[in-house]
C-alpha cells in the first residue's frame, strides 16, 4: 500500500490550496479516510474524515473552510482548503485504514 500526498506550498493568507492523495495497493471505498495535520513538536492532529457511507466530518478549527472528498474512479482523496489561516501552517498527512502517506508541506504565510 502505498500513499502519496501532493498540492502543498507557500499561500498567503486568505488563498486556497488542494491537496491530493494518491493510493496504489489499496480500495479506497471501503475505508475511513482523513487528513490529519503536524506542526514541530507537536501531536499529529486530526482535520476531517470521511467515511465508508460517505458522510464527512471536521474539526471545529477548520469546519466551512476545508473540504473533503473522494474519487473512486482515481483511487484518490482532497482537501479543499479556503481562506487558509497563518495557524493552518502545518505537514498535511492522508490516512486510510491503517497506512498514512508521507506528508505534504503547507505553509501559510504574507
């Protein structure tokens, strides 16, 4: 199983950033997915899921400005992100199941 994140880089505050997730060796349909987000020194936090029946959730400091979704036909997961935040500024991570991808570097900043 294999993930790759993608999209990530220098926004100022206010943009919009996508990121992607790519998986190879793994049916996406029929796991939780999610993106959780790492600033250094910190704990790995969780931003949004969505899940087998398609319903979708988010943590209060992100909720009507990211947005979560999935594409089956490309074995593949994103993150619409709004109106980014300084505090947005983070490592953004995919996770299905068990397996996280290896990150993608989202900085905001003026």
């Amino acid at each position: 199983v294999h993930l790759a994140e993608s999209g990530g880089g220098l926004v100022q505050p206010g943009g919009s950033l996508t990121l992607s997730c790519a998986a190879s060796g793994f049916t996406f349909t029929r796991s939780a997915l999610s993106w959780a987000r790492q600033v250094p020194g910190k704990e790995r936090e969780w931003v949004s899921g969505i899940y087998v029946d398609g319903t979708t959730r988010y943590a209060d400091s992100v909720k009507g400005r990211f947005t979560i979704s999935r594409e089956a036909a490309k074995n593949a997961i994103y993150l619409q992100m709004d109106n980014l935040k300084p505090e947005d500024t983070a490592v953004y991570y995919c996770k299905a199941a068990i397996y996280w991808g290896q990150g993608t570097q989202v900085t905001v900043s003026s």
